[in-house]
C-alpha cells in the first residue's frame, strides 16, 4: 500500500515519484533508478512519465552519468488502485523493477526483484500539510530490501543478488525550493539499521524560506525505532552541504544525531528535474557516499554517546536546487562551524578500512 499511487484523477498540478538506490559492493557502483509521473490529467504532455538511471563509482573508474526518457500517451500506463506503472520500456510493480534505455552511446538494462517491506517509513508530519499551498507525501515504502537480478551498464553485467537497497516514493502538489537528503541502510557489520535525514526547503518570504527537517533511525537487532522532527524544534536542527561533504545536527529533549557524509564532488551526478509548474530544477546526487553517525542519549551530566555507525561507499546523499550548478553551499538552521564535529574522525575510519583520503577532503 505504501507504493499506492496517490494521484486522485483529478489534480492538475501533480507530480509521483518511486525511485531505488543503491551500492554493488563487488565492484563499488552505485545505481539510482526513478520512475516518475507529471500532471497525469494534462493534455498532451510530453513528460507525462519518466525513466531515469545513473550511476557513479566510488574507486573512480568511471566518469559518473545519468540518462532519462519522457514517455506520453499510450506509452504511459499505472493503475491508481495498486502499484502498475508501465513507462514505454520500464515496468515497476511492489517487488519488481525493469527497465532499459539507450541515449548518449550508452545502453542500459535492468531486471530486478525485492520482497517488499511491511514497515515503512512515512517522513512527512501533519503540520507541513496544513501549511496553506503545500500538498507533499514522501514514504520510505522500502528502507531496507535485499535485491535480487542483474543490471547491464555498456555490456557489463552487475549480478545485484544479496545488494542492500533502499525504495521511496513522493508526491504531491507542491514542489519545494531546494532540500538537502541522506539515507543509509548498509553501516558496517550494522545489518537492519537505517537512517534517513532530509532538510526542505519550503515556502519562501522574500529572501526567507521555511525550512522543513527530518530524521528517523531505526535499529532492528537493538530493537529502537524513532524520529526528530518536532516543529517547535527545527529551527534548531542544522543541515549544510559545501563541497561534498553533507552535515546534519538534530536534537531533542532525549536524544542528539550528528551525521557526517562524504564524497568527492566528481562523484556527483546531476539530473534536471521538472516542477508542477513546468520549471526546472537539479539535483546533485551520489549513491556511493561515505558517513560516520554517532548518536547520544541525555544523562543528568549531559549528552552521553550511545552508538557510533560507518558507512563505507554506501552512504545515498543528494543536494536539489533551482540553479543549473551544484551550489559552493548550503546550509539551514543557526550558524554553526562544521569543523566542531571532530572532523578528522570520519577521514580516520576511512584510513583504517583501507582508503587514500587527503586532508582536503574533510
């Protein structure tokens, strides 16, 4: 049901999204894959339905990429009764993914199946939907599958059998400003942990924007499962992005987050995305990120580190903005310097799992 498409058949202004991400550790690609709907009820629209591929590599030995293709008209084929969607050579249904495309001398193919998940993840709180004009959902309807099948980049053969995937879908009315966006489901030696941030961007008031903030965890062995994401709160959470690096700072009255990603900006792929209304947008995405989260509990002498989870090229981070160029910054909240996060903590697991990282990197 998670997966359920929410177009009600009568909305004008309306966009869907299901899209999949995730690391073949074998060989260190990561893949992204979207299937996307825009203004089903518009008439002759020629972006109707999407599909989109990229893929980057964390040892560098590619130049990252992505392609899509616009489908309409009898092309375009979903049920909003239950998950169908057929976008010319693309099919996802609950438990299954396939598609191919050809653009750019590249030739892509993928055939892919997941047992779906019964404990999803919905992000978005009542509140922002009572703000007038803005109408989103976003749902983690998978936040940890394991993957079955094969995908074909240019005649090589990725078997993605046994690969940690994470599948969201989002949709809504309104389309935001800018946000900033990380998921993890593949912490070393950490199995059934996920966490996923994002920091929205939503109404703007002259050069002022409200933002929007996120967090969940959930830890499967250890048997915890909870959210930050209090209204009362959030302009406190901090959130940046500079370079390549993403930093997120989130509290509450008993627990504190701090999540530190990482990757080099060239392996960063960014994709023109298209609004309600038509304008275009990009997002600056890389599956193959690497991050250190520690997390904290209160104590009568103050906060007390409870647990500490790296991630090792499998880290999914993303920057979306109104600008065709990744931004030099972003950042939402109180001012604050990201240098106070011990910065070099995040470089020296990395050194210990075997990586060459350069100062400029941190």
């Amino acid at each position: 049901m998670s997966n359920r498409s929410m177009w009600d058949g009568k909305r004008e202004r309306f966009y869907e999204v299901w899209d999949a991400s995730f690391t073949h550790e074998p060989s260190g690609r990561g893949f992204w894959l979207r299937y996307t709907l825009l203004n089903p009820s518009a008439k002759d629209n020629p972006r109707h339905g999407g599909l989109w591929f990229a893929t980057m590599d964390v040892r560098d030995r590619i130049v990252p990429f992505g392609v899509h293709r616009y489908f309409c008209g009898d092309d375009v084929r979903f049920s909003r009764n239950h998950l169908s969607l057929q976008f010319g050579t693309g099919r996802f249904e609950e438990g299954m993914l396939s598609g191919s495309l050809e653009q750019d001398d590249h030739e892509i193919s993928w055939e892919l199946e997941y047992t779906p998940s019964n404990q999803p993840i919905n992000t978005v709180t009542r509140w922002i939907n009572r703000v007038p004009t803005i109408d989103v959902g976003l749902i983690l309807a998978n936040p940890d599958v394991t993957l079955r099948g094969e995908i074909r980049v240019d005649g090589e053969v990725f078997q993605c059998d046994g690969c940690r995937c994470t599948q969201s879908h989002y949709w809504g009315t309104y389309w935001a400003h800018g946000w900033l966006w990380s998921h993890c489901n593949d912490f070393e030696e950490r199995p059934g942990v996920v966490a996923h941030s994002a920091t929205v961007k939503l109404t703007r008031f002259g050069p002022l924007s409200l933002p929007s903030t996120f967090f969940a965890f959930r830890d499967e062995a250890k048997g915890i499962d909870f959210k930050i994401n209090s209204p009362l709160k959030m302009p406190l959470f901090k959130s940046s992005f500079e370079g390549g690096r993403w930093i997120y700072v989130f509290a509450d009255r008993n627990r504190r987050v701090e999540w530190d990603v990482l990757t080099r900006p060239s392996r960063m792929v960014t994709m023109e995305f298209t609004s309600p209304f038509y304008k275009p947008y990009w997002c600056h995405k890389c599956v193959v990120a690497s991050s250190l989260l520690r997390l904290y509990e209160k104590t009568s002498k103050g906060w007390s580190q409870t647990d500490e989870l790296f991630s090792k090229g499998t880290t999914s981070s993303e920057v979306m903005t109104d600008e065709d160029r990744r931004p030099a910054w972003m950042r939402f909240g109180p001012k604050f310097n990201p240098r106070l996060l011990d910065p070099y903590a995040l470089r020296e697991y990395m050194k210990q799992a075997g990586w060459d990282v350069s100062p400029q990197e941190i």
